[in-house]
C-alpha cells in the first residue's frame, strides 16, 4: 500500500502502527483520539506546518522496509 496525502492518519496507524513516532514527531500526540485518526496526510501537516512530501516521502519509506 502507498500512503497518499489523502490517507487517512488511522487507516496507516491500523496497518502501520510502527509509524506512529512519525506522526507524535510533527506535534500530533493524541493520536488515539477521533479527531487525529480521522484525519488525512494532508490535514495533519496542514495543521502542524510540515511539508506533506517529506512526510510521506517518510512514511512510505517505514512501511516498505518493513519497520
């Protein structure tokens, strides 16, 4: 699975939850609560200032090797 700007936070978080540091490390640190988990990518660096690329660029690259 790629992750994409339009992903849902706790759709990666079910499938990958070794991301979750990723997530508590550009400031989302409630990351068990409907809110954050209903969020995209995109939303969640949109409302924590970080670029959604690096992000993902991150992420994806967690998830492939298999971290």
């Amino acid at each position: 699975m790629t992750i994409t700007k339009d992903t849902i936070i706790g759709d990666i978080l079910t499938i990958a939850p070794q991301t979750a540091p990723l997530f508590m490390g550009i400031g989302m640190h409630c990351l068990g609560c409907p809110a954050s988990r209903g969020e995209t990518v995109e939303e969640a660096c949109m409302v924590h200032g970080v670029e959604v690329e690096d992000l993902l660029a991150k992420v994806n690259a967690m998830i492939a090797a298999g971290e």
